[in-house]
C-alpha cells in the first residue's frame, strides 16, 4: 500500500486526481483543501466550512482513498476547535495549517494542543526560502519552538523539498517532528540525507498534488539510494502508525 499523506483538490476534479493516483499505485491519499476555487491564505470562518465540507464531501464519495485533514485559521480562537471537533466526528483524522499564523504563535499553540488531545497530526505548512516567508509562513524554527511545546504531538512538518538541509538539522532533535517529501522537483541526496539524519521512520511520502504531481513525486523514494525496507516506512509504514489504520 502506499499512503500520500499531503495532497489539496479541487472540488470538480475530484475523480481526476483519483485516477492519477491509480496511475502512480498511490491507495490513499490524505486531503484538504484550502479553498475551492483558489487558496485562501487567512480565511474566514465561513470559507473554512465551504473547505471543509468539500473535505466531507470527497471523503463520502471515496471513503476508501481520501483521509481528510481539516484546513483551520488558528485566528479563529476557540470556533476553531469547534471546527476540528465538528471535522474529526466525522471522520477526519488530522489538521492542516498553511500560513493564516506561524506555528511559533500562541494561536497555533491552542490549536495543537486540541490536535494533541484528540490524538491526530497536525500538517503544518513550512519552508525555508531564500527570498524569504509570507508575513506569517511558518520556517522550521517555527515549527521546532511548537514540537518543544508540544512533545507529545505528531508533527508533520510540509516540504523536505522547502526546507532543505536546515530544515533537518532543525528539526533533527525533536523526534515528535516528521518530515513529509513534497516541495519543489526531485533533487538528488536530499532524500537520503534526512533519512540518514532522522531515520527513515520519520519520514513520510507527501506530493502536494495538485502544485506538484503523484508521478515526478514519487520519484523521489522510488529513486532514492536507500534500502527497500525505508522505501516502506516512508511510503506507507509511518503514516499507518500515525493515521492508526
Ligand atoms: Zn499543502
């Protein structure tokens, strides 16, 4: 089995990335939107609904394939609890943050310490660009002052690709931090650097399809010079234990 544990849609192209992924023999794939039409970097409280019940609704429609995450604005104070509360008893089985406050903020910090009760993943979007973040994008300091917080919460920190060598060295200590592969093209040794760096155990495949694709993706564990047995971990293995499925 393989699990893509970071893909968006797009509402009416739903059967669309189910067929690629088919192609690419990817089973399942963990979604969320992060608005229908166009990305939505600060939404408001209604436009995170719309998201998430396009969430919902794809979930209903392939119950086997898509795993939702729910897209929360950690702005939203305590009616964002209630939205992943609503979003996870239907099924949901994470959080994703992009780039409405950085995981450093106290913001975030109440929404992670709900995802940590309930026991799911926080995806939390970070890179470590040279040209420099959004105003509240998070980089992987961020993200480590938030894994110092929060020990006992899964972490999956976005873009390998984005982050870099930096993002692992930060990250290297912090073992609740996972690292998904999605960000920019395949380039060659980064793969094997974090799995060297942190174990293959806390690395997931991610594509974020639809900016990238499932095939070019995937390229980077199917051709990367590491054993078999970490291509499974990386590919299926880790999100299983972090999904309990
Ligand atoms: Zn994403």
């Amino acid at each position: 089995m393989i699990i893509d544990s970071h893909v968006h849609f797009e509402q009416d192209r739903l059967d669309e990335i189910v067929a690629f992924a088919r192609v690419s023999e990817i089973d399942k794939l963990c979604i969320s939107t992060l608005g229908t039409h166009s990305y939505i970097p600060a939404p408001t409280r209604e436009e995170i609904i719309v998201c998430n019940n396009a969430t919902l609704m794809a979930m209903e429609s392939y119950p086997d394939v898509f795993v939702g995450f729910c897209y929360l604005n950690p702005n939203d104070g305590c009616e964002a609890l209630r939205e992943m509360d609503r979003c996870l008893e239907r099924g949901m089985k994470g959080v994703k943050l992009w780039i409405a406050s950085k995981a450093s903020s106290r913001e975030v910090a109440q929404i992670a310490e709900h995802a940590m009760e309930h026991g799911v993943p926080l995806l939390q979007h970070s890179s470590n660009k040279t040209t420099g973040n959004s105003e509240f994008g998070s980089n992987s300091s961020d993200v480590v002052i938030l894994a110092e917080r929060f020990p006992k919460l899964t972490i999956i920190m976005a873009h390998l690709g984005g982050n870099g060598y930096r993002g692992v060295a930060d990250v290297e200590k912090h073992t609740n931090i996972f690292i998904d592969t999605s960000g920019g093209e395949p380039t060659v040794g980064i793969t094997e650097h974090a799995v060297n760096t942190l174990g293959a155990e806390r690395i997931l495949f991610g594509s974020d399809v639809p900016g990238r694709s499932f095939d070019v993706q995937i390229g980077k564990i199917f051709g990367a010079g590491i054993k078999d047995s970490e291509k499974d971990l990386i590919l299926c293995g880790n999100m299983k234990r972090i999904l309990k499925l």
